[in-house]
C-alpha cells in the first residue's frame, strides 16, 4: 500500500515517510504506566498522543498490532537505578501489598484511558508475568559478553558498545540529566552509564517481590522489561516505538542497547516521543505528590474530553502548559462544535466524492507528524463548507475514528431529551385534564408514574414545571 503518513523520528531527529518493515501492517510498543500511583494528565498527554498515532495509522489502512507493558516492578525512583521502589513505595503509602496497588492503579489507569477515549492496546502485559523472559535475555547477554555480575547484581556494559547514546543529538549534558540524580554512586558499576539488568543485593531487604534466577534471589531492573515483553508479542523487529521525551534517556537509550545486543541487529526503526505536560512550576510529575488527575478535572466539572481536545490543539512535539484557563475556553469550543454537529439535519444519501476527498485532506493534515490541530482545523472547514449535511455528517463520524471527541454526542442527547420532553408534556396535559375533571386519583397516579421515571412535578403559580430528579 502507499506509505503517506509521516513521523519525527527521535533516531534520525527528521521527519521521515513511515514505511513498516511488512507492507501494509505495523507493530508498536508503547512504554506503559508504572502503577504506584494515579496516572497525571501529563502521563495521559503521552498517551493520547500514543493513540492518536495508532489511530491514524489504522486510519489510513495499516494493520496495527500494538502492545503495552504494565510496570508492576522494577521501577525505582531515579531512573538511574537507585532510590526508592516505587512500587514499594505506594504500597507502603497505602498499607497494601505490591500486587494490591498494581491491581488498583492499573485498573484506575484504564478507567482514565476509557474517559479520554483511549483504546486499549492489542495486548497489555504486566513485568510480573515475564519473569521467565528476562531471565533468559539476561543470561544471553552475560553469554555474549554484554554483562557482568558485581556485588551480587548482574550490570550491562555499555562500554562494550560502539555507540551507547543512539540519540545521539541529544547533548551529553542532556543525557547525563538521570544519571547526575543518582546521589548515591553505585560502586559495582564499571562504568558509570552502566545499568542493572538484574537486583539482589541492593538497599531494598524488604523488597516484596522476588523471584529466583541463577543469580540468586531478586528482582529485574526496568529497561529489561519492554525488550523482552516487545519481542515476546511483536518478535525480533518492531517499526514504532512510542513514551515520553523522559525515556529518551536512560529509559529507550538502555532498551536499545539490550535488544540490540541480544538480538545482533537493530530493532526498532521509528521513536516516536510525546513532549511533556506542564505546570507553573515544571514538568508535571508523580513523584512531586500535587498533581491534576481526570478525576480531579472531573471533580471540578470538566468533561475529559475536554482535556483530549486541549491537547489534540497543540503539537506533541512542543511542551504543553496546562491552565484551567485554556481549558475554560476549550470547554466552550467543545460545546459549540458538539452543538454544531447536532444541528446537522441530514436528509438522503452523503455524497461518496465529497466524503473520500475530505478524508483525503484530513490524513493529509493529521498524517503529517500528527498534526492533530490541523485535523481539528479541517473539520471546523468541512462542518462550514457547502456540502451536504449528510456528508457532512458522515465525515465527522469518520473524522471521530481518529480525534476520538464523541462528536456526535449531542446528535443523540437532543433525541432521547426531546422525546423525554414530549412525552413528559403530553403527561402534563392528560393530568391537568384529570383535574379539571376533579378525577384526584387519576391526577395523582400520573405524578408517580411519573416520578417512576425520574421526573418531578412542581405545581407553582404560573403552572406545572417538571425537572428530573
Ligand atoms: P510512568 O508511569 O512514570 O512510567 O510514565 C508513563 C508515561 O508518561 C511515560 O511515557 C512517560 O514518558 C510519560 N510522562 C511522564 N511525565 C510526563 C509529562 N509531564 N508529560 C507527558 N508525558 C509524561
Ligand atoms: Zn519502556
């Protein structure tokens, strides 16, 4: 098929036409949530961003098979391998066990992907359940040379590598940001880039979960994780790999380098990374304990959705600044738009030409590097030209498979609402009828049937008002 849709690759820092290695069909991986905690709007902006991506791709006829990994190990607070688990962590916090809080958090993780309308991958794999895989890539690494074992702990060598730091435009300054965070210098290490690919003896004596290995009891780090669950879903090459600007480095750098090694060719050809969310203060994180979930938003009445389109309006390749005053504005352009939509009064067929080449034109805004204001701005242009409204309508149902904004959500509201009102109106009437019959019984037989039905009946002096209940 023709390969249109174009990408920044953080590998080649350009913007690239993306052609999968199989014609027609693509495999993705996407770093997934460290469940510890409630996912931040920021995590969600990576992964709207990650969907909108799929979604396109799918959109323009690719075969997508995308797979998502579940860290409910591993993961300690610097990213650089020391610090605390933050697993353990949020277990402590909240008087759980480990799999307690992975069980809470992943679920409350996939409510909030269903709130902003954000699918579910193909496959979803916990590190728990791939103990066995790690174990094995590591020892091939150890086999090949790649790693070594140090004070009970089995490290890689990235020194063994012609070139480590594959993204490689990033400033060392940059690239050396987690590692500069790790306070307390891990003396095992040969080399200070080096990472754990599998812990024994560390600080953590009440580590939860442990596992044997031929190394002992212990624990995976977190890089080896996404290798193995990728190649066990998607096999030894992948065409995109998506996360947060954040994995660039240690996180992606180190995932290249084992997979890299294991497999002795190169892996994955696209890096696709989402720019962060932030707040007054910085990059909205987890660890800094304050920070905006959906819920919250939610709580102080804002539609999710609304969020969706706040981001969907900038480019992923830009930091974002979050404010409730954009999301204000937003909330009232959202509602013009739905309220655009639902005034559309199709009658008859849609146009086939029509359709096809505005489809066209919205793969070509969205296709170019995901730009989805673009996207947005051909819909805005379509909903204002003079084609039909059934066209038009059926555009923005097809549009909606991509910006996923339920933009026909008013379409059926206004239905089920009006009818509720005529039917309601009509009761109205029959009672007031029975009254002026002095038929009391009847009158009040129709105020319950009524409130059966969640509508209350207020009589006041300028007539009957009803509301529900
Ligand atoms: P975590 O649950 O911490 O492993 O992060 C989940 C995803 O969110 C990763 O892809 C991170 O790169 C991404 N992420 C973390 N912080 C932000 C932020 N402030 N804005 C956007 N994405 C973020
Ligand atoms: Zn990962």
């Amino acid at each position: 098929m023709e390969n249109r849709i174009k990408i920044f690759n953080t590998l080649t820092r350009e913007v690239e036409t993306f052609v999968p290695r199989v014609d027609g069909k693509v495999s993705m991986y996407t770093c997934g949530p460290t469940v510890y905690h409630y996912a931040h709007i920021g995590n969600l902006r990576s992964y709207i961003m990650e969907d909108i991506l799929e979604k396109t791709l799918r959109y323009a006829g690719y075969d997508v098979k995308r797979v998502m990994n579940i860290t409910d190990v591993g993961h300690l607070s610097s990213d650089a391998d020391t610090g605390e688990d933050k697993m353990l962590k949020g277990a402590k916090r909240e008087h759980k066990t480990v799999m307690e809080i992975a069980k809470f958090y992943t679920d409350a993780f996939f409510d909030d992907c269903k709130k902003l309308n954000i699918k579910r991958p193909d496959v979803v794999e916990p590190a728990t359940n791939c103990i066995q895989e790690f174990i094995h890539m590591i020892e091939v690494l150890l086999e090949k040379g790649y790693a070594y074992v140090a004070g009970d702990n089995v490290y890689f060598d990235t020194s063994k590598l012609e070139d480590y730091y594959v993204f490689s435009s990033q400033s060392e300054k940059e690239l050396m940001v987690g590692v500069r965070d790790d306070v307390d210098e891990d003396r095992n290490k040969r080399n200070k880039s080096d990472f754990v690919l599998w812990f024994t003896k560390s600080k953590f004596d009440n580590q939860e979960l442990k596992w044997e290995s031929p190394w002992g009891v212990g624990y995976p780090g977190w890089h080896i994780e996404c290798s193995c669950i990728s190649m066990k879903h998607l096999g030894e090459y992948m065409d995109i790999h998506c996360g947060g600007v954040d994995n660039i480095f240690p996180h992606h750098t180190n995932e290249i380098a084992q997979s890299e090694s294991y497999l002795g060719h190169k892996w994955c050809n696209y890096w696709f990374h989402v720019h962060h969310l932030n707040d007054k203060t910085g990059k909205m994180s987890k660890s800094k304990g304050d920070f905006l979930t959906v819920s919250l938003l939610e709580e102080k009445g804002y539609n999710p959705l609304v969020y969706r389109m706040f981001c969907l309006q900038s480019h992923y390749r830009k930091p974002l600044e979050f404010s409730y005053e954009v999301l204000d504005n937003m909330t009232s352009a959202y509602e013009k738009l739905l309220n655009a939509i639902a005034r559309l009064n199709p009658s008859g067929e849609a146009d086939e030409a029509d359709f096809a080449a505005y489809r066209e034109k919205f793969i070509d805004a969205v296709g170019n590097d995901m730009n989805t204001a673009m996207g947005i701005t051909v819909l805005y242009d379509m909903l204002k030209s003079d084609l039909g409204d059934a066209t038009k309508l059926k555009l923005a149902e097809s549009f909606d498979e991509v910006l996923s904004l339920d933009l026909t959500a008013k379409r059926g509201k206004q239905t089920i609402d009006s009818d509720l009102e005529s039917y309601v109106l009509a009761k109205i009437e029959e009672r007031k009828a029975a009254k002026k019959e002095k038929d009391f019984a009847k009158a009040d037989a129709i105020r319950a049937e009524l409130l059966e039905k969640g509508i209350i009946l207020e009589d006041t002096r300028e007539g009957v008002k009803w509301k529900k209940a």
